[in-house]
C-alpha cells in the first residue's frame, strides 16, 4: 500500500464496516472484543496511525485479570527472581490488563500444594504451579478444570490429563546435555554423582533418566550412582554431599539436577578434594561465584522473562478460549549454558 493508510483501509483488513473500525477508535459504543482485536492488528499491521490508540481504549474496557502462581520456596533466590519475573511479565499484558497473584509454598508434600493450589484458584481466573507429581495434585487440577479454572504446570509437567498445558525446559536434553559435559570434561573415569530435589518431579526425573542413558551409550566408564534426594533443602543437599565425598574417594562428577546446589558448593569447598567434574542448574549468585572459582564447570539455566511472557500470555488465551481450550498444550522453550567464561 502506498500513502497512509485511512479508516476505510482499515475496515477493508479487518473484513468489518467503517463505523465499526470508528466505534473502536473512539469508544462510542461496544464492540465484541474478538472483533476489536481483529480490528486492532488490521490497523497495526496497515500501520494506521490511532492503531496504539484504539489499544489503550481496549485496554481500558477489558476488567483486570487476576492469574495465580503457586511456586517454590520464597526464600529461594530461583523462585524469588521467577515471581519478580512472572509479576513483570503480566504488568506488560496488552491489551488485557493483568496481575500477578504469586503465592509460595515451602514445602515438596503433595497434599499440602494441592490445598494450596485450589485455594489459590478460588482467587483468580487461570492458575499455574510448580508441583510434584501425585493424585493430589492431580485431584486439584481436576477440580479447577470443573471450576472453570484451566491450570498450568511450569518447570516440572506432571501427569494431570486435564491440566491445561506445560511450560518450562525440555529436560530430556538438559539431561543429555549434563551428561556431554560430563563425558568430554571429566578428566577420570569413575562414579558420578547425582542429586534431585525429589523423585516426583517428572522433570527432573526425565533429565536423570537421560542423563544414565547418554553415558550409559557414550561413556560405561563413568558409573551413575543412584540418586541422592535433597528435598530442594541446602542443608540436606550439605550433608548428603559430604557424605558421597567422603566415601567415594575417586568420584569424577557430579550432576545436581534441581535445587539445593550451594549445599553441595559448600561441601566441595569444604573438603578441598581432587578435580571433580560438576555441572548443576540456575544462574543464582552462589552458582555464579562456584563458576568463576572453578568449582562448577557448567550451568543450566532457566530464561525465567521468556517463561513468565509465555505463562502470562498462555494462561489469558485459556482464558478468553474457555471451554474450548484444548487441554494439556506443551510450550517447550530453549535453556541457557554458562561456563565461567561467558557470565
């Protein structure tokens, strides 16, 4: 199109009258908002100058959503920066307006996020959580999809067929990914370590089981051990490290798949022991510092704007699409590495 483009343009994209594109720009009466939405990207896609305006106008009709989040641990700088991220993230909603419900919860037991999880629904119009995997997570899920609450599951899935959709890592290739490292810089063979925060995080499972099978096919001269559970707790993670350091004298790397890694930083800190290939997750400030002193080789992060964007625009799509939202949608998106060399 050459010249600028006028009203009439706009009502010839969008495939509606030229007094409905007017009653968008001015506010004059109601429009259905799916039609003042197509209207809208007409008119930005054309360029049309009250294109910003007819938002902000949108914006201002629209009531504010409330979308809840049950995370982790609040103390936790990981979760901590999440619910910083996912508070942003629906802030900048457009054209909906939104906000950021975030709720922790300190403690792994199932049935105690499950009554969280559903308390938390009562309060908003869509729910996401980080959560185990157990029926009383999924009883709660199912209770909000009959509620009219679609609920989606970040970081870790779990097994809910009627959750409303995943999003977070692929964590067959962070585990394939842990265990490359591990094969090309483990300067021994030997055991390998491994913790996880709980056995009942499909994530983290999916990541320890990947990472067995890659060095099980590339590399048997390094034995997995069998995993050590911290709970996601630093002390345990401390204790249960020095305990595998002192009794395996020739351990050649370790792999913490979840939370708790600043309890084994410690441990390796502490015991000052030989050249021990270690590759654990999230960029936090202690993790960082282990990175640049040497004491881990390889970091798997989480791009927590990129989650938090998709969350918040993910969960207002199940929510303008209602009962006709399909039901469990994956949203897969890439992690980041980080060596001491690119932090």
């Amino acid at each position: 199109m050459t010249g600028r483009a006028t009203l009439q343009d706009v009502a010839l994209a969008a495939a509606v009258s030229a007094a409905t594109v007017d009653r968008v720009l001015n506010g004059r009466l109601p429009v259905r908002e799916s039609t003042a939405l197509r209207v809208i990207e007409a008119a930005e896609k054309l360029g049309y100058h009250g294109a910003r305006l007819m938002r902000e106008r949108l914006r201002e009709r629209l009531p504010m959503r409330a979308l809840g989040f049950c995370l982790q641990k609040r103390s936790h700088p990981f979760y901590l920066s999440f619910g910083q991220a996912l508070s942003a993230a629906a802030s900048q909603q457009r054209p909906q307006a939104c906000t950021a419900v975030i709720d922790y919860i300190d403690t792994l037991a199932p049935d105690q996020i499950a009554e969280r999880l559903l308390s938390l629904g009562r309060e908003v119009d869509a729910v996401a959580v980080v959560a185990v995997d157990h029926p009383y997570v999924t009883e709660a899920i199912e209770r909000l999809h009959v509620d009219g609450k679609p609920t989606f599951v970040l970081l870790s899935d779990v097994s809910a067929p009627l959750r409303a959709g995943y999003i977070g890592l692929d964590h067959r290739k962070n585990g394939r990914t842990a265990a490359w490292t591990m094969h090309r810089l483990a300067t021994r063979t030997g055991p390998i370590g491994v913790f996880v925060g709980s056995h009942r995080y499909l994530g983290q499972e999916t990541a320890e089981m990947s990472f067995r099978s890659y060095l099980r096919e590339h590399a048997p001269g390094l034995r997995v051990l069998d995993a050590r559970v911290n709970l996601e707790d630093t002390q345990v993670a401390y204790e249960a490290a020095l305990e595998l350091l002192a009794r395996e004298r020739e351990l050649a790397g370790l792999y913490i798949v979840g939370g708790g890694a600043a309890g084994v930083i410690r441990a390796l800190r502490e015991e000052q022991g030989g050249r021990i290939t270690t590759v654990c997750t999230e960029l936090t400030a202690e993790h960082r510092q282990a990175l640049i002193d040497g004491w881990v080789d390889l970091v798997i992060a989480t791009p927590l704007q990129v989650i938090a964007a998709r969350a918040v625009e993910v969960m207002n799509r199940a929510i303008d699409a209602g009962s006709a939202a399909p039901v469990a949608v994956q949203h897969t998106v890439p992690f980041e590495l980080y060596i001491a060399e690119n932090i």
